[in-house]
C-alpha cells in the first residue's frame, strides 16, 4: 500500500491555499 495518497492530499491543500491566497 503507496502512501502516494499523502501527496495528494498535500498537493490539493497547497492548490487550495495558493488558490485562495490568489483569488484576494
């Protein structure tokens, strides 16, 4: 079982964030 899933979830986070940090 690949933990590749903590990288998703790390990557989807950071998205989000640079997302809203862009979207001010």
């Amino acid at each position: 079982m690949a933990n590749r899933w903590h990288l998703l979830v790390i990557f989807v986070l950071i998205a989000a964030l640079t997302a809203d940090i862009s979207a001010e």
